[in-house]
C-alpha cells in the first residue's frame, strides 16, 4: 500500500512536473534504453553472457517505473535522496543510485522539434541546420545559476565568480524560436566568462558563417556578434548621445522597443527553467550541473513544442488614418 501511494504521489503532474501522458512517454522511451544499458554493466561485472534464466536472481527494490518517478521528483523540487528513499521505503543509496542512471538518459535525450514529432534537436549543428531549413528566425540569451563555492585553496576558484552577479554562479546560453519555445540549451561554461566570449569559443559565429540565411534577436551581451553579423542579427541600438535632436532619441526609444518585444520571448524560456528548483540555485556538485541543465531543458521542450505554432505577430507602424495634403 506505502509503495501504490508513493509511486501515486511522484508521477503527479505537481511534484514531478510533467503530465500523467508525458510520463508515460517518457517511461516507453527510456525504458530499453535504461534496460540496455544495464544488461551492458551486468555483462562487464560478470565478464560474459548470464548463466541464468532471465528474471532469477535478486529482484529490483525500485523497477524502472520507480526510479523514472523519483528522478522526476529530484529534478523538480531538490528533494533530498534520503526524503525519497523514506518515501519508498528503500535505503538512500538505492536511491541516489536510480538518479545517477535515469538522469543521463534524460540528458541524453535532446530538444523536442515544434510540429515534428519525433525529431530532436542534440547538437548546435542540429539547431542551426533546422533553422535554416525551416527558416526559423532564432532567439538567444544567456542565464546564470547560482552554484557553490570552491572551498579555499582549490584551483580555478575565481573561474566562477560572476561579474554581474558578484556570485560564484554557472552560465548557460539559451536558443528559442519565435514563441519562446526551446529549441536547444546547453553551452554551459563558469559564471566568470562572458556571452560574446562563448559565442567564440563554442562554436556559435562558426555556425552564423555556414548558415548565411539564419537571423537572430540578441541583447546588448552579444553586441560583438550582430556587429560581425550586422544584416543577420538584430541587437538593441546604442543610445544617443545627451545632445542629440529629439527625433533622434524617439526613433531610438521605438526602435529598441520593437527589438525588445520581438526578443523578450526568450527571456520568458528561461524563467521556465527557473520553475525547476536545481536551476533556481544549485547546491550540488558542480560538475553534475551540466547533466542536470539538459536533462530539465529537455523536458521542458517537450512541452513548449506541443504549443500551436501562432502566427507572428507583425512590428511594424501602421497608419490609423491618411491625412490630406
């Protein structure tokens, strides 16, 4: 009765963040794959092929229906292994280790494609490749994480303190379409290095230059990209000068404007993430933190893609009345 009422509790839509459907999915997807991959270990440890039946042997205290469950309810609410292993009656290692398996099947699992089931987006390549064939106009932004910091003495301690935040945080950098959908995350990097240095480094103008036909909305962070790119992507216009005309200052004012209702979606994508606790502040090892970005990225675009597509709403000044010369 305590393991039907737990595994009732932990595949609800509040603490484990996905539908009662979108789990099911999830658990007809990963299901071979966590299947497989444990065949695989068993096969190493013992060195060859099993010399029993299938199904004898020591029996699973958590079935993979289970672990899915649990591994949802850490990444949505930063629940303790221990909180969950009382709640399933298991020891906590039994619990820590069904995360460390599940988690890297749902890192592993890419980005969900609007109005293509069953495609997904895993790579910067895939994302660019998509937006040039689909003439997606894309949208990017970094976000910050707080995370913990390096005890004394550790090297690299200063590679995560954030200039803007003052903190010692983890970045990452964010693509969306036009409707704030997710359509790849990742590129994560230590708070210390900023957006237009990852946009270098990571491969990111590399991918501006194959594809001549995407165009992007970025903020003022990526000033350096849409100077190199200045017909391809749109950047906030710099502000003019204190003694500038006010005809000048006004077509500022509205030119940024519209720059910023056609970007401020992917600012939206992002606070999305921040509905997840991990990616609010996080407290774990810093090097899970990639795995743990991907794996939350990935299921939220699975939501975001089953969004009808709207149709883009147009910027420009339309006339209310023709006046008579």
């Amino acid at each position: 009765m305590r393991l039907t009422w737990a595994r009732t509790v932990c595949t609800h839509p509040a603490p484990s963040g996905v539908s009662r459907a979108h789990f099911g999915e999830l658990l007809e997807e990963l299901a071979p794959r966590w299947a497989a991959a444990r065949e695989s270990v068993l096969h190493e440890m013992r060195g060859g092929a099993r010399k029993r039946a299938a199904g004898a042997g020591r029996k699973q205290r958590l079935v993979f229906t289970d672990r899915l469950a649990v591994t949802l309810v850490h990444l949505r609410l930063g629940l303790p292994h221990a909180a969950l292993a009382q709640l399933f009656d298991v020891d906590r290692s039994t619990v820590s280790a069904a995360i460390r398996e599940v988690r890297p099947l749902l890192a592993a699992r890419g980005f969900a494609v609007p109005d293509r089931p069953g495609l997904r987006i895993r790579t910067l390549d895939d994302l660019f490749a998509y937006a040039d064939a689909e003439g997606v106009d894309i949208r990017l932004d970094g976000t910050e994480v707080q995370v913990r910091r390096p005890r004394a003495g550790r090297p690299g301690r200063k590679a995560y303190v954030s200039g803007k935040k003052k903190q010692n945080t983890i970045k990452t950098t964010t693509f969306s379409d036009h409707q704030g959908r997710t359509l790849f995350s990742g590129v994560v990097r230590p708070g210390r290095m900023h957006d237009q240095t990852a946009v270098r480094t990571e491969g990111i103008a590399e991918q501006f230059r194959l594809h001549p036909d995407v165009r992007a909305e970025v903020d003022s962070g990526y000033q350096g990209l849409a100077k190199e790119f200045p017909s391809r992507i749109s950047a906030p216009p710099k502000k003019p000068a204190e003694d500038a005309p006010d005809g000048d200052k006004h077509a500022w004012r509205e030119t940024r404007r519209r720059q910023s209702s056609a970007r401020i979606v992917v600012e939206h994508t992002n606070a999305e993430y921040k509905q997840w606790h991990p990616l609010q502040r996080y407290t774990r090892r810093r090097e899970d933190y990639a795995q743990t970005h991907l794996a939350i990225a990935g299921l939220i675009s699975d939501r975001a893609a089953r969004r009808a597509t709207r149709r883009r709403a147009s910027t420009e000044l339309v006339p209310v009345r023709t006046t008579a010369c």
